[in-house]
C-alpha cells in the first residue's frame, strides 16, 4: 500500500465545496481543512506508485477550485494504527 499527503490551496471561497469533491475521489481516504500555508491536507492510501500519479494528474489537476499542491510520498509509518492492515482486507496481495 502506497500513501501520500497531498497538500492543496484552493480558492478562498471554495474550500469546503473542494473538499467534498476531494472526499469523493476513490483512493483518497481522508482530507483535513488545516490552518496554515495550505488550505487541505488529502490523504491518499492506493497499491502504487502510478495509482497516486493517476489520481493527482487525472483527478486533482484538472479540479475547479485547486490553485496548487504539493504531493508528499510517505516512506514509512511510526503510527500506534495499523492501517495497513486495516485498509487490506479482501484485498488480494
């Protein structure tokens, strides 16, 4: 399993209607409306690398309302979930 942090600023007054949309989108598991430089934070949890570089360039790119992102790959996870295995069931290895 392959995940990224997609970091995302949108237009000012679409961010909520951005982030549903986001929600939406098959791969991308969670998104946060954050206070900072960016305006979400979409976490992406696919099998591949080329499946993140689908859903970014097939999907985010060409979404209304998305100024600009920055696509963080995670490596590895020092998490107390095991979301590895949680997302891998039924799922043939």
């Amino acid at each position: 399993m392959v995940t990224a942090f997609i970091l995302i600023n949108t237009e000012r007054k679409r961010v909520q209607e951005t982030a549903e949309a986001l929600h939406k989108i098959k791969g991308i598991t969670e998104v946060y409306s954050v206070a900072g430089q960016y305006d979400l934070v979409a976490i992406i949890r696919v099998k591949s690398n080329e499946d993140v570089a689908g859903l970014v360039t097939g999907n985010l790119l060409k979404m209304e309302g998305i100024q600009r992102t920055e696509t963080l790959m995670a490596f590895a996870s020092y998490s107390q979930y095991d979301l590895e295995r949680l997302f891998s069931v039924g799922q043939d290895s």
